[in-house]
C-alpha cells in the first residue's frame, strides 16, 4: 500500500535558529549520514541544507579581504603534534597531518585552496 499524504492548508515557512541548522549540518557529517536522508528525516529539502552547510563553512573560514590574522608560533605538544612538511620530487611537497592523512602538492598549489583543503583536515 502506498502512503498519500494530503496537506489541508497552507503551511507558513519554518523558521530555523542558528543551534537548529547547525545541529542538522553536523548529523549531515556524521560518517555513513547522507545529506537527503537527513533532509527527508527533517521534511527539508536537501539543497536548503547544503546551503547551510556552505554558509557554515564560509563562516567558519572567513576573513575580510586584506585583514590579518594573529598568529602565535610555540612548540607543538605531545598532545597535537605539528605537520611535517618534507620536500619531495619536482618541487613538489609532501605535509603529514597528526591523523595521518598524506597530502602531496605541487609547486604551482594556490594558497587559497590548500588552506582550504588543510582545514577540512585537521
């Protein structure tokens, strides 16, 4: 037997706070969770939550164009040991996350997009 669902009257937009989309983005990440089946869980679309997850993301690495960060450099702990970065063939380099992730650029890598990349990582 098929299900129907009938809608009666005209529902108004939900509205979502900031904790709620961000509690959907983070079980949308969750390791063998995929975006339309948290969608569908929700009752909403899966491109409303990938937006979310963009803008979360776009949040989360934002910097104003031309601003500076601070930075503070101290000796890594035994807790999170730094990257090694090791020169390889080619100009190409080589950086070896704490979790053992091996990532290998080539000389020509934008800046913008390895940062990127590095920060989804860590």
């Amino acid at each position: 037997m098929t299900r129907v669902e009938v809608i009666t009257s005209v529902e108004r937009r939900r509205r979502w706070s900031a904790a709620e989309k961000q509690r959907l983005v983070a079980e949308s990440a969750q390791p063998g969770r995929t975006v339309s089946e948290v969608a569908r869980r929700h009752g909403i679309a899966p491109q409303q939550l990938f937006t979310w997850r963009r803008q979360f993301l776009a949040a989360a690495t934002a910097v104003a164009e031309g601003e500076f960060l601070a930075v503070e450099v101290s000796a890594p702990t035994a807790a999170v040991a730094a990257p090694e970065v090791a020169p390889t063939d080619a100009g190409q380099m080589e950086i070896v996350l704490p979790s053992g992730v091996v990532v290998r650029v080539g000389a020509d890598v934008a800046t913008e997009p390895l940062r990127r990349l590095l920060a989804a990582l860590a």
